[in-house]
C-alpha cells in the first residue's frame, strides 16, 4: 500500500494524468496493439460495463481512438493515440525515476531481486485467478 501510493503521488507530482485504469489500458494498447472490449476484458478480467466506462475516458481525453478490426472482424478495436503513447511514456518514466529514487542506495543485486520478486508476485497472482502472466499477446 505505501508503495503504490507512493508511485502514485510521485506521478501527480510530477505533472502525470493517467489514473491506474487508464494506465493500464494504454499499455496493453502499446504492448498488443488494436483490441476490442472483449480482448481487453479477457486480458484484464474485468467486465464489458467497466471496461466501457474506462475506455471512454481513453477517448474523451485523446488517448486512444477507435477503428475498424485490422484483421476484418466485426468489433470494432481501440487503438493508441500520439497523445496516449506521450502521456504513457511520461506517466512510466516518473514512475521508474520515483523507483530510482527510492532504491537509489540499493545495490543492484538488490534491485535485480525487486525486480525478480515482483515478477514472481504478478505470476502468482495472475495464476491465482487464472491468467498468464506476462500477458499473452491479444
């Protein structure tokens, strides 16, 4: 909990505009390119309801379009905008520099393990409610 509120009020600080959804949904925009309501809830587990609502603050805010299926489907899919990759990219880059920041007199073995650990945590996780992590590609 420290932690996250920590990042979070570390990216506020520093001029970021995402919140956690909105953060999440455009990096999977970024990682697996155009995906539909559907894709991004079987990604995320979340519902259609909630992923409705976060993405259409993707799109009142700029941050992501939508467009016809690449590929011919019939759903249309959302997409990443030139301003949702900069605010992403601002948004992660304050979170590294807070996380430098933090672990700055921290050896780099011990950083490497951070780094190791959590991945193992986010694995259990996801495996937990039965998910893959990291995220297959959509």
């Amino acid at each position: 909990m420290v932690f996250a509120r920590h990042l979070a009020g570390s990216t506020r600080r520093s001029g970021g505009e995402l919140d956690q959804s909105a953060y999440v949904l455009l990096t999977l925009l970024q990682a697996c390119g155009p995906s539909s309501i559907g894709d991004l809830a079987a990604t995320t587990g979340l519902d259609a309801s909630t992923l409705n609502r976060q993405t259409a603050a993707l799109l009142r805010n700029g941050h992501a379009e939508r467009i016809t299926d690449p590929d011919g489907g019939v759903a249309r899919k959302f997409r990443l905008t030139p301003d949702g990759e900069r605010a992403l990219n601002e948004e992660r880059s304050a979170s590294t520099a807070a996380l430098d920041a933090i672990t700055a007199d921290w050896a780099d073995d011990d950083r490497a393990a951070l780094a190791t650990l959590l991945g193992n945590l986010n694995m259990s996780i996801e495996a937990r409610v039965g998910r893959s992590w990291p995220r297959p590609e959509l």
